[in-house]
C-alpha cells in the first residue's frame, strides 16, 4: 500500500505543473465481473482463481488539459469473492490419499486489490451536454491471495485443505470508454465501462496443507510453492464529478 501511495502522490506533484485546463476529481463504483483463469472454476485453487463478481470503486483526478486530449491519475480499489460453492462441487469429485470425501465446506474468503495509475483520454463531444472519453491506463496493481480453510466430514472420514494468502506486485493497465454528462456549473454525471489487466501477479512461498483420517489411521502433507494470476475483469462505473 505505501508503493501505491507514493506512486500517487509523485503522480498529482506531476499534475500541479501541467497545462491549465478543465480538472475534476470523479470517485464512482461499479459491480466487478472477473474474467479468464481469475475467474475458472474447473481446477485445484493452485491453478484456478475460483473469483466472482465483486464490487469496485475508482478515485480519478483529470485534466482535460486541451480541446481534444485529456490526462488522468487514479486509484483503485476491488473485492472480488472466492466462490465457495465451487471449491465445495470441485473437492467433493477429488481423491485425496486415494479416497474420496464429500460435504466439503468453504469458509468465503475474498480476493483484494488495489491499482494507481496514470493515463490518458480522447474528448469526443456528444451533444451541447455530454462527451465520449476513450481511455488508457497504465500503472501497478496490489493484490493480495486469499488464504481459506476447507474442512469435509463424511461418516467416519475427516478431512482440511488451507492455505495461507500472501501479497504480489504486479503491472495493470486499463482500457475503457467513459462519459461525461453536465449536470451544471459544478457538477458532472459520470459513467464508464472499464475493462482492467495485469501482469503475471507472483505470490511467493505460498503454503498449503492437507489433512485426511478415516479413523484408523491419519496423513498429512504440506506443499509450499510460488503461485501466479493473471488479474482481468470488466467493470462498470457510475459517479459524480466534480470540477476544481
């Protein structure tokens, strides 16, 4: 988090020295839809993000600092949940130590990230009121695994699976088409569907353990390995400008 903080804040110092133009600062929300291996559900939680929809906000400050062109730094934020009845449907068909347990039960964890970063935008006029913003971003994406706790029991077999959740740094970028509606002297109507990439996110050392006993006898095993995700989603904004 003190990464993405000192990347802002060099950003804005940035800002204070460019054209004069059009500012606003803008914070809006939007329901977040995972895409790609983030999202899969048909493999172990190693290789699979198991995410769902999740929730997003953004805080922008911009410069529509000519008749055309525009520039813009922000910050990001989203929680996208693990989807517990998944991971319960996917371990429930697995073989553990040669056998297999069912009632698996998933305590809902979620996925966390936070993105700062710095772009720009083309201004297309639509109407006296409103225009179109094609935009692209660029910038670090904060991003931490969820650690969870899964736990079977299946007459006289027990069985765990945990994992603890670590953090990554990774590149994120930013392609979407914004709107902006004037509402008066003061205030915008903003709106903006977002799509939002990264880079293979590393979380290193990351430690999973498994426990199963059908009452005789018990095994345990612990595997600590890297993992890697790809972060993706598409996300859909509404909010309120406001202009400096």
């Amino acid at each position: 988090m003190k990464i993405l903080s000192v990347l802002f804040t060099l950003f804005l110092s940035i800002g204070l020295y460019a054209q004069e133009g059009s500012k606003r600062l803008t914070l809006a929300v939007a329901p977040a839809f995972p895409l790609g291996d983030w999202a899969s559900k048909n493999e172990s939680i190693d290789h699979s993000g198991y995410a769902s929809s999740g929730q997003s906000f953004t805080l922008r400050y911009s410069n529509d600092f000519s008749k055309n062109w525009g520039w813009q730094l922000l910050i990001k934020g989203q929680r996208n949940q693990l989807n517990a009845e998944k991971l319960e449907d996917y371990y429930s068909k697995q073989s553990l130590w040669g056998t297999q347990v069912n009632n698996w039960s998933f305590k809902k964890k979620n996925w966390m990230t936070a993105t700062a970063m710095g772009g720009i935008y083309r201004i297309i006029p639509a109407g006296k009121r409103s225009l179109f913003l094609p935009e692209l971003g660029l910038g670090l994406i904060y991003a931490k695994l969820p650690d969870f706790l899964g736990t079977a029991n299946e007459q006289n077999k027990m069985a765990a699976l945990t994992r603890k959740g670590k953090h990554g740094l990774g590149l994120a970028y930013t392609l979407g088409l914004s709107a902006r509606h004037q509402l008066n002297e003061k205030w915008d109507l903003f709106s903006s569907l977002a799509y939002f990439g990264s880079s293979k996110v590393k979380f290193s050392d990351v430690s999973t353990a498994q426990f199963y006993t059908d009452g005789v006898s018990a095994f345990q095993s612990t595997q600590t390995r890297d993992h890697r995700q790809v972060f993706s989603s598409v996300n859909l904004y509404i909010g309120a400008s406001m202009r400096l």
